[in-house]
C-alpha cells in the first residue's frame, strides 16, 4: 500500500563528474588515435577515417542538440561514434565508460544516428527493387 504521494529526491547534480570531462575524454581520444595509430582508430570505427569524417559532416546537422542551463549538449561526433563502437563488437557497458555517456543515452544515440545514416544514405546505396524480376 501507498501512503500519500512519493516524494522524488532532488537531484544532487544535473551532470556526473565524470560525464563533465567527455569533450577533454573525446577529443583526446581521436586526436591521438588519429595522429599515431591508424589501425586502432579502425578498429573503434570499423571503417577508415577519412569516411567518418565525411559521413558525420552529413549526419551531424540532423544528430546535434542544443546546449541548455543544466548541461551541455554532446557533440554530433561523439553521438555518431557510438553507433559505430557498438556494430564492430563493443557493448553498452563498454561504451558507457569510453564514451562517459550513460547506458540510455547510449541506446537513445544509436538508434537516432543509424536512422539519421539511413535518411541520408538511403537514395545513394539502399535501392529498392522497381520491378517483380529485380526481386528475384
């Protein structure tokens, strides 16, 4: 039985500690992987760099948020790593700490960024069969 209304506790912060430095935590990150080591950086990827950085250019006008009082919005970058992470092998729990993002987030960004990738993507290299003989 319930007694009364719950109350919520007020939140003891808007942004964790550690999610405070993921823009230090990002751009450290792919500055040195893109500087010394070309092969780990595609294996966090899973594909050459000079490819992510022409497909965020097009996604990241449909990926970025605003900033608001409480927090900063992530970069479009970071957003769209995620989803890259999670389809060469890594898990949530993985990204959570690499990326300094939450579980929810993470789940929330990769889905947003794989439909932004499809809805830009979709005319150049998905092509639906026109005909009943494409199909076979």
């Amino acid at each position: 039985m319930r007694r009364g209304k719950n109350k919520r506790r007020p939140r003891s912060c808007w942004v964790r500690p550690l999610a405070a430095c993921r823009k230090e935590t990002y751009d450290r990150l792919l500055s040195e992987l893109r500087m010394d080591d070309q092969q780990s950086l595609f294996n966090l990827l899973g594909m050459p760099f000079e490819i992510f950085d022409e497909l965020l250019s097009r996604v990241g006008p449909r990926i970025s948020k605003r900033d608001i009082n409480y927090r900063k919005a992530l970069e479009p970058g970071l957003n769209s790593l995620q989803p890259y992470a999670t389809l060469s092998g890594d898990r949530y729990p993985t990204l959570q700490y690499t990326f300094t993002v939450s579980r929810d987030t993470c789940a929330l960004f990769i889905t947003e960024v794989c439909q932004a990738i499809i809805d830009v993507l979709k005319d150049e290299v998905i092509s639906c069969p026109g005909t009943p003989d494409a199909w076979r």
